[in-house]
C-alpha cells in the first residue's frame, strides 16, 4: 500500500493526519503497539535486574546497550524513523544493519560477530514470545 492510501485510511478513521500518526500507520506501528525498540528497552531493563543479582555480567550488558545504540543509529539512518516495527526484521535487516556496521561504523570483524551474536539472541527472544516469526524472519 502506497503512503497516499495511508493518508486516505488515517483521514477516514480520524479526520487529520499529521506525520506522526502517518509515519506510525506506515511503519505499522499503531499507538500502543509493542515495537522492536520498546521490545529492546525492556530486555535491556530486565537485563539490568539480572547484573544487579549477580547472575549476568556487566560487560554483556554494555554490549547489549552498544549494539542497540548502532541499531537506532542505523534505523535514523536506513528508515528515517526512531523506531522500527518487528515486520522490518529480516534477513535483508540483517544484512543491511552488517553492512553498515562494516562500511558506515568501520568496525572489526570480531566486534560485528559479538553483535550479531546479540541480536540474534534478542530475535530469538522476540521469536519465543511471538513478536517476530522466524517464517518471516528467514524467508522475507
């Protein structure tokens, strides 16, 4: 669906569009909707309460906060949007968000595993907890 028919569907149901409201329905992010980002910010909360009881490492979660630090970095830069719905999660995201950790950020080929290591454990999470289909993840 072209952002025209978006325009059209908003100004129905609601009778005015702003670009907040346009780029949420074209992004399918619908108000409340859980997104990747939010989905990120908890799992770095509960991750916190996990360092704070001693049963994961700091170190990891500087790692998890890094990488979602590029994420946004490369969502600003791909999508033009601070957020990211879980349909934009595929194999080409993935490929992409390398790319641009290689070529746009210059880094090393072991920092690049480390984080993909981590979001592909975020994934796999969302995953478990029915926010992201691996269908989609993988065929896309």
């Amino acid at each position: 669906m072209g952002i025209e028919k978006y325009h059209s569907k908003i100004m129905e149901s609601d009778g005015s569009v702003n670009s907040d409201k346009l780029k949420d329905v074209f992004l399918d992010m619908e108000s409340g909707e859980l997104t990747f980002f939010k989905f990120y910010d908890r799992f770095i909360l509960n991750f916190e309460k996990k360092v704070d009881s001693g049963l994961r490492a700091y170190g990891t979660l500087e790692k998890y906060k890094s990488l979602l630090i590029h994420l946004r970095s490369f969502a600003r830069s791909k999508y033009k949007s601070s957020d990211i719905s879980f349909n934009t999660i595929d194999c080409e995201f993935i490929q992409e968000f390398d790319y641009y950790l290689r070529n746009d950020k210059s880094l090393e080929h072991n920092t690049i595993w480390v984080y993909m290591i981590g979001l592909t454990t975020v994934c796999r999470l969302a995953i478990s907890r029915k926010h992201l289909s691996s269908a989609h993840s993988a065929n896309k």
